[in-house]
C-alpha cells in the first residue's frame, strides 16, 4: 500500500492522550489493545525542549495500524530511529496494539518469577557455594599435607 492509497476509513480515532505524562502512557499500555507481556514498557524520550514517553516493545512486535504503517516502531534492538518517528508519537503510539498472536510474548508474573529466581541462584551461588569450595578445598589441602 502506498501513501497515495492510504485508506483512513477503517482506522479508529486516536485517543487524546498526553505523552508527556508517564502515568497516561502506562494506563494506555494497561488498556485491552495491549497483553500484559515482560518486552512491553514505557520509554522516556528526550527531545531538544521536553520529554515524551512511548510505548515499546523490545521484541518489535506491534500490530501496527493506520498510519503507523509507515513509521519505524521502536525496540531495543533498533538504537536510532528517524526523527520524525520520535517528533509523531501522538500520531503513531494510538494506533499500535500487541498482535493476537505474538510469539514472542512473556507474561509479566512469570517473567518477574524467572528474574527473581536467577537472581536468587546467583547470590545462592555467589555467596553459599563458592565459599563453601573454598573453604573444603583448604580442609583438603591440610588433610593431604
């Protein structure tokens, strides 16, 4: 579809939302268009005279509709986008949703458990196990003098 063919009947109408409020953005990620998925956030932009929030997700996984089509949608693998991308985010951020289908979707409960979960085996190992080894290596070593 080209730009000349851009169809606008079948778009719904944007909400009024205020990207400069974080809090508005978050309830927009919180609304029946989007999952409740580990890769879907609210990321700060900074321009030149004040700061916009967007929403995100770091799979690059919108369901895109309208004319957000058209523009690059942000993710973290994608580190620069086009200015006007980051100046239209009123324009594009009402009409993406998180497709039906996502593969890669995590939900947030088991995402913040797995997380929890590696950070307790880390320390678990970090500050149980390892001095433990250390401590019956050096038990070894006197015992085999």
């Amino acid at each position: 579809m080209s730009l000349t063919e851009l169809n606008l009947n079948d778009v719904p109408e944007p909400k009024n939302i205020n990207f400069s409020d974080r809090n508005a953005v978050e309830k927009l990620l919180e609304t029946e268009k989007f999952r409740p998925c580990a890769n879907l956030r609210c990321a700060p932009v900074k321009l030149q005279h004040h700061q916009l929030f967007m929403p995100m997700c770091d799979e690059g996984r919108f369901d895109r509709q309208g004319v957000a089509e058209f523009f690059d949608m942000p993710n973290t693998q994608v580190r620069s986008l086009s200015p006007v991308t980051y100046m239209n985010i009123p324009s594009w951020a009402t009409l993406v949703s998180c497709p039906p289908d996502c593969k890669g979707y995590k939900n947030r409960t088991v995402a913040k458990t797995q997380k929890a979960g590696g950070y307790a085996a880390s320390w678990l190992f970090e500050h149980i196990l390892k001095p433990a080894e250390i401590v019956w290596a050096a038990v070894w070593a006197w015992l085999f003098k």
